[in-house]
C-alpha cells in the first residue's frame, strides 16, 4: 500500500476527487470549515 500512495501527490489525490465530487461540495466543506474552526480555537490549549 506504501508503494502505491508514493505514486501519487496529494495535489493529484485532491484533483482527482475534487472531479468526482459534485460542484456543490467545496463550497459546503468551507462553509463547515468556517463555522467550525471558531469552536476549535482554543481547545488544544495551544496558542491558535
């Protein structure tokens, strides 16, 4: 499995799911990632 996940980038993972996905789903995925990450701030009590 090593060998076939080093044959491919991340940036050829993404291109190819982002041409399967429907053209509704990035827009929904930033929505979700915006309302998100104001409750994530602060939780790892790291310095965010």
């Amino acid at each position: 499995m090593t060998e076939a996940l080093a044959m491919h980038s991340l940036a050829d993972l993404a291109a190819r799911t982002a041409q399967k996905a429907p053209a509704a789903y990035g827009p929904q995925v930033v929505k979700w990632l915006e309302h998100r990450s104001p409750k994530r701030r602060g939780e790892s009590g790291g310095s965010n």
